[in-house]
C-alpha cells in the first residue's frame, strides 16, 4: 500500500499533461507509456489435452441462483480439453441410486441455462449419505462409470459429505473388492480420486471464500424487496421488520442492511452489545426525527441477544408498540430468496469458477480442495482446511466467542460490519446555512464526468465519516463549472440520510478543469476555505486530478490533500479494478441481452448484434458477453480485422445448422472499430447467413447509466466512502498549516485514487499512476478482465483459442482470518457510539 503519510521518493521530473502527444502517449526519459498493448500471458494451448479423462458434476442441497452457470461451464471447458461430462442428477441421492441419475452431458445440453435460477441436474438432501452404506453404494457407480474426478457444487454440508467420500475411498473400495460387487482390474485403476468443491451458499457461510455462488442474488432480491417495503414505509409510517434467512449466518442481513441503511440490524455474529430493546428505541426515535424515508429493521432468522437468547420478529415489534407507539409490520422472506434468475456477478463467478475447477482437476496440486474468490483474482484452497475453518467458526459461534466468529468471516465481512456500525452511530446534525460552519474544518466533495449509478452513497457515507470525525463537508454542484460559480451547498446527516437510492445528489460537470481556469479556481478553492477535496467520477476526474496535481506548485490553494474516488460504468480508472457503478450497469446489460436472447430464439434463427456505450473501453461489452453467452464480443483494446468477423459469421452459421442452436449473440462496443461499426458488422453478419439466420440491431444506449443500483455498487459505494474520508481526514490531521493559513502539501502523496486492487483498498498517487495509464484510448494500460477474452471464446465453442489457468498462486495456505484486532475495534466504537 502506498504510504500517504510519510513521503516517498519519487522521479524529480513532473508529470504534465502538456508531455502528452497527439496519440495520448506520455513520453520521458523516465516513462515511455505508449497505446495500449494488452499485457501478454504466458499461454499455452491445452485444447484436447485431457482426452480420455471423465468427470462428474453433481450439485447437493440447496440449490442457489448461479449453479447453471457452473454447470454450462464445466461441461463447455471440458469439451475443449477433450474429456466427457456425466450429469449426476438428484444431489448425492442420484449418486447412490445410480441408474439414470449417471447422464453422459453433451454441449447442446448447456444452451441458455446460464440465466436460468436453480440447477437443471435437481439437487435434493440427501441425510443418508452420511452412512458408510450408501457411500458403499457411490462408489460402486461412480467405479463402473468410470468416474474418478468429481466436482461438487453446494454449501457446508455438499463439501462434508464430498470430503467423507474422498476420506474413505480407498477403503470402500477395499471392500467392494472383498465383497465381489466390482472387478478387481477396474477397481485397480479406480485408486485415484479427485474432487473439487465449488462453494454455492446463498448465506455465504463456508470460510475460505470472499463469496459463494447464489448470495449476490440473494442479496440482491432481498434489497429489491427491502427497496419495494421502504416505498410503503414512508407512505404509512410504519415500521417494518423483515427476517430474512441465515440461522447461523448474518451475511444476508448485513448486506442487505448496509445496501438500504436500516435502522438496525439484528445477526447471530454480532449480537447488540447491550440492551438492545433501549438501542433500538433510540435509533428508531433519531431516524423518525430527521424524517428518514421510512423504518426499516432487518433479522437474521437466527439473531440472539448477547447471552444467546433469540430475538424475534414478535419481541422487535412488541418493543415499537410499547415504548414508541409506533405501528409495525413482520415480513419473513422465504425461499424466494434462493430463487429468481442470477445476477451477472453470479453468472460471472460461476462462470469462471466452473471453468477453474476442470483446470484444477487436471494441472492443481492437490486431490481435494475448493476454488475461492478473492476480490476480482480466483484462488483454491485446500477442503480440508475449508472444512477446518467452517467447522471452527460454528464452535466459536456455539461457544458465544463472537471475536473469532467475525475473524473467520473474512475480509468482506468485517468491511460490511464495520461500515454498519458506523452507519447506526449517525445521528442528526442539521446544518442550515454555510455561516454555521464557521470556525469548523471544511472538506469538499465534487462530481466529474457522467453521473453514475452509486455515486450519491459515496457523497452519503463520506459525509457521514466526516461528521462523526468532527469535520463540515461542502458539497459542490455540477463540478468544476459549479466551483467557479460559488455553487456550494453544505452536507449534513440530515440531508444525506436518504440518498441511499438517489441517482443524482450534486450533479456534475462534464469537463476536466483547463489550464486557463486554474487561477480561477485557486481562488475559489481559497474563498470555500476547504482543506481537502474528494473527486467522484470515472477517467475524466483522474484527468482533473492529474491536471491539479501538475498545477499544484504554481497555486497554492490547489496543494489540498485530494482523493478520487472512482465511479462510472466504464470501469477505466487506472489503478482500480471496479469502480462503483460498472455493477449496475452490467446488470443492465445482461438483462438486456436476455431479452433479445428470448426475442431471437422464440422467432427462431435470429442473430442479433447488440452495441453497448463503452467509447474506448471494453469492460461491459466483455463481461455482458461472458455472462450471456454470446457468440463474440468486439473491443477496441482487441483489435478486430474483416478476416476476423468473417470466421466468425461462418462459426455462428455452422452453429446454427449443425448444432440445433436457434439464436446468437454478437456484441459490439461503440467506437471499437474506425471502420468496422454496429451497422457494418450487422449487415456483414445478415449476408453471411443468408438462407440460415436473419440478423437484427439492437442499441443500448443510456439504458446502462440507469435503473437499480446494485447491492454490490451500495456495498462497494458505503466502503469506499468511509475510506477515502478516513485517508482524506488523517492526512488533513497530519499536514501543517503555513504562515498563511494555508493547508499545503506539494508532495506527490497528497494525490491520490483510491485504488481496488485484487481484495484491498490502496491509496495510489497520481506520480506513480502515470506509468500504467493511456490518456490516448483512456484506459489503463492493464485490464485485468481482458483474460477473460480466451474464456468468453471457449464459451462459445471457438476451438481457435489458447487457454490458461487463470490461478496464478497456490492459495491453499492462505488464511481468511483477516484482521485479529477487527472485533475489539469494532466494540470499541460501538461503545463509544451509544455511550
């Protein structure tokens, strides 16, 4: 992480933008960053190099929105190594039944199920298997089936039951071989068995992993129906309390809780650390007094007191009817929340993990073990370790040893929590006129570039940070034109409070600042006395703050600590890899892309070529394709050549009449190609395939800027909130004051992005940033997701491709206990919150 606090020596030649030529490139004899190159990989092709091997796919338990995606996966990456796939339906019940539960997968059988919710091999409980009989009987036919590689899909109890088959496997097959019930040569050549478990849980409860497959949508349909409630709420002051499922597992209702703000939340890791019955009443009474949108309380199924007793729905209520007066209504959310189609991060995490699993299960070192996400990079973990940490926390969580339950929870988690706790520390402050402020430390906050879905909860959470420091924050309307024009207004808890689902809280100026409005500005930064800045907006806020960095020297008033945060659907921001938004506008996308998907198969042998807004960028276009299925996806940071659309016309064409597909996805982003356009790639498509398919246009547009925010962009919007406030603050606290009165630091750390990188938020400076950034094509000049392009191409039964593991690191030591002093913070603040 780069230091913010303690300089750090860097190149005595300045970044200016006046270095840049009429490419974009920036040239010195320190950083030569020409146009963009896409890193290269050590790829070689593996394309029928497994041929021979089999594999068994089951999914057990519950069944969670994402295991299709899995599924189409496995059997699509092993059909390019040249292994066969055999279905075995039913959960572990089908495995021990045998008979037509073993089903031998081909890839006609994977068509449009990625966007389907559920498993389409069924899943059922199977208690049973806990029985050595009827692993006994397993085993049996996964010998006769040839079956020595198995891949597991489902929660705690699917890895337990996979790990006891794998533990007793030479043994069983000892005693199939004493009792006669197989030949003795094939149980032989059986002695070898791997397994590999995907983690699919809609309550996210197996350690190990950032996320399971299933809790994203899960989440996600819980926020829509909290968002749904919150309408009634505020219409009826009413009180609404919402149990949503998780009996030893809060994730659901901390997501959830952060993502919409209720006013308390109630989950089996963090009990209320006193009476909570007083708590609650107080929060309730201060969200009334600023007159919040509506009361919205949300339980875990499993929620206890500190001394372990369950708090109901019925106890909550009882409390709001005696103490408050307030009227109050109980919704339980069932099993709807394990339903519905998959969001794209579901599809998306499947997608890759299913793909990850095959790889493992041919090239990883170990005979059992988990796939696991951390962050954006995909990692593996050794089963009986995942098992190990899983089981630990249900003791520590039995033993009411709350510290070490949320330890094992992760990184997320304790991310998730902590923003709570501070969100349910805010109470009201209003703040009338700016005349108030006087005497009071001030920041500001500024909106560049396109609004974007999720950028009023950064302006909602780093006020809210602010005000609990002690500080002001000045909000300035429709950015650096805005500045100019003294158009500030001053932020409050009391006038964020709502903004949890806003689209537009400042507005925002579409222009980086020009050179000849700098002394402008210096004087207008001097006249709003502000003593730190953070910037909200996508590549066009980093080429502002580029631009302040290099006037930093010459104006003094422009040497404030600043911070960008960033936003946008682009997903263009050097340094990060997701910025607050691109979620929601992927969504967009692939719901999009669903329809027509419908649309062409139910009008039979349509082709339909969609264009996505991503100027130079290619993140949405991409990833919608991987997600959707599509057929090819076209990006200006992968250039594309005539010969290259032609294969790929023919591919669909032969698609279409060999392999009983009725339709196809072609993707497009705008400005991909100078000469090959939507219209040019349509028209070259619809003469290909004439007499096999029509081809159709379909446009996006601004349909991707709107719609509903996602739980991950609130999630991701209130945790980089709170950060960029925490830097921003303890840098203030720490820069001295000149002669002038003048906060100044023309140090190279007091510019910096706020930067994702793999699982951790770092500070970056803008001095070091330079070196991976193209201000011709505005991009990065390394974009993680781009190795995800040989994926989307395997997907689509494209053999003309070389594919990799994506797993660059053995994972398998890592721990996910993350931060040990995490929970004694947490209660310390909690405590000095409500006294």
């Amino acid at each position: 992480m780069d230091s913010v606090l303690s300089p750090k020596p860097i190149a005595s030649e300045e970044f200016s933008l006046s270095n840049l030529d009429a490419a974009g490139s920036y040239s010195s004899g320190l950083f030569n960053v020409s146009s963009y190159q896409p890193k290269p990989r050590n790829s070689k092709s593996i394309r029928n190099s497994w041929i021979g091997s089999v594999i068994g796919i089951v999914t057990a338990g519950d069944d969670a929105q994402g295991m299709n995606s899995v599924i189409s996966a496995v059997v699509k990456m092993a059909y390019y190594l040249g292994s066969t796939v055999f279905y075995i339906k039913n959960g572990f019940r089908g495995m021990v039944e045998g008979d037509d539960n073993y089903v031998m997968a081909t890839w006609y059988s994977t068509m449009n199920i990625v966007g389907k919710g559920g498993t389409t091999l069924k899943t059922f409980k199977c208690p049973e298997f806990a029985d050595r009989s009827a692993r006994l009987k397993a085993a049996k036919n996964l010998v006769e089936h040839g079956i020595l590689k198995i891949i597991a899909i489902g929660g705690d109890g699917t890895l337990k039951g996979i790990w006891a088959l794998y533990n007793d496997w030479l043994s069983l097959l000892r005693e199939l071989d004493d009792r006669g019930m197989v030949d003795r040569t094939l149980l032989q050549s059986s002695r070898r068995l791997k397994v590999v478990g995907i983690v699919s849980s809609i309550v996210n409860d197996v350690c190990g992993t950032d996320m399971s497959i299933g809790a994203n949508s899960a989440t996600q349909r819980i926020l829509e129906t909290l968002d749904a409630i919150m309408t009634n709420a505020s219409s009826s002051q009413t009180a609404f309390i919402v149990e949503v499922m998780g009996k030893t597992s809060g994730y659901l209702t901390l997501a959830s809780g952060v993502a919409c703000d209720a006013s308390m939340i109630f989950l089996p890791e963090w009990p209320p650390q006193g009476d909570w019955k007083e708590e609650l009443c107080n929060k309730v009474r201060d969200d009334l007094l600023i007159r919040q949108q509506g009361v919205m309380i949300i339980k875990s199924e499993g929620a206890t007191d500190i001394q372990g007793q369950p708090i109901t729905a019925e106890e909550i209520s009882k409390v709001l009817r005696e103490k408050l007066k307030i009227i109050s209504q109980i919704t339980v959310l069932g099993h709807f929340q394990s339903g519905g189609v998959p969001t794209a991060y579901d599809r998306l995490l499947g997608i890759r993990m299913g793909s990850e699993a095959v790889l493992l299960m041919k090239d990883g070192p170990l005979d059992a073990c988990i796939v696991t996400i951390k962050g954006c990079e995909m990692g593996f973990m050794s089963l009986e370790k995942c098992l190990g940490f899983t089981n630990a926390t249900e003791k520590f969580l039995a033993e009411k040893d709350f510290s070490n339950v949320v330890r094992r929870r992760g990184k997320n988690f304790q991310c998730l929590l902590s923003s709570y706790v501070l969100l349910h520390s805010m109470r009201s402050s209003p703040i009338s006129s700016m005349a108030i402020l006087a005497g009071i430390r001030r920041v500001g906050i500024i909106q560049v570039g396109m609004d974007t879905l999720g950028q009023c909860i950064v302006c909602k959470a780093f006020v809210g940070y602010c005000q609990s420091r002690g500080y002001a924050v000045i909000g300035i309307k429709d950015g650096f034109e805005g500045l100019l024009r003294r158009q500030f207004i001053p932020l409050s808890w009391d006038i964020v409070k709502n903004w949890t689902s806003e689209n537009d809280c400042l507005g925002s100026g579409k222009q980086a600042p020009e050179h000849y409005q700098l002394d402008s500005l210096d004087v207008a930064i001097n006249e709003l006395n502000i003593c730190g800045l953070i910037l909200l907006g996508s590549f066009s806020a980093y080429e502002s703050l580029c631009t302040l960095y290099e006037a930093r020297l010459q104006y003094k008033n422009l040497g404030i600590p600043m911070c960008m945060v960033p936003t946008g659907i682009l997903n263009n921001v050097p340094g990060s890899d997701i910025t607050v938004g691109c979620d929601s506008a992927l969504n967009e996308y692939v719901t999009y892309c669903d329809k027509m998907t419908r649309v062409a198969h139910a009008s039979k042998n349509y082709v339909y070529v969609i264009e996505t807004m991503c100027e130079n960028a290619g993140y949405l276009t991409t990833l919608a394709a991987v997600c959707s299925e599509a057929d090819a996806a076209y990006i200006s940071l992968e250039p594309f050549t005539l010969n290259d659309l032609l294969k790929d016309a023919d591919h669909v064409k032969r698609k279409i009449q060999q392999s009983g597909c009725r339709s196809a996805l072609i993707l497009i982003g705008t400005n991909s190609s100078e000469f090959y356009n939507t219209d040019f790639v349509r028209q070259l498509f619809a003469e290909e395939g004439k007499g096999v398919f029509s081809c159709k246009k379909g446009v996006m547009g601004h349909v991707q800027l709107g719609g509903h925010i996602s739980v991950w962009d609130r999630q991701n919007a209130i945790i980089h909130g709170f950060r960029a406030g925490e830097w921003l603050l303890n840098y203030v606290d720490n820069v001295p004051v000149s002669p002038e009165g003048i906060l100044y630091d023309p140090g190279p750390n007091a510019k910096v992005v706020l930067s994702v990188s793999k699982r951790n938020i770092k500070f970056k400076t803008i001095a070091r940033l330079i070196c991976e950034t193209d201000f011709g094509t505005h991009n990065p000049t390394f974009n993680w997701w781009m190795k995800l392009r040989p994926l989307l191409r395997v997907m689509a039964q494209h053999f003309d491709v070389e594919y990799e593991l994506e797993i660059s690191d053995d994972t398998s030591a890592v721990s996910d206990v993350e931060d040990t002093n995490m929970y004694d913070m947490l209660s310390e603040q909690h405590k000095h919150s409500h006294g």
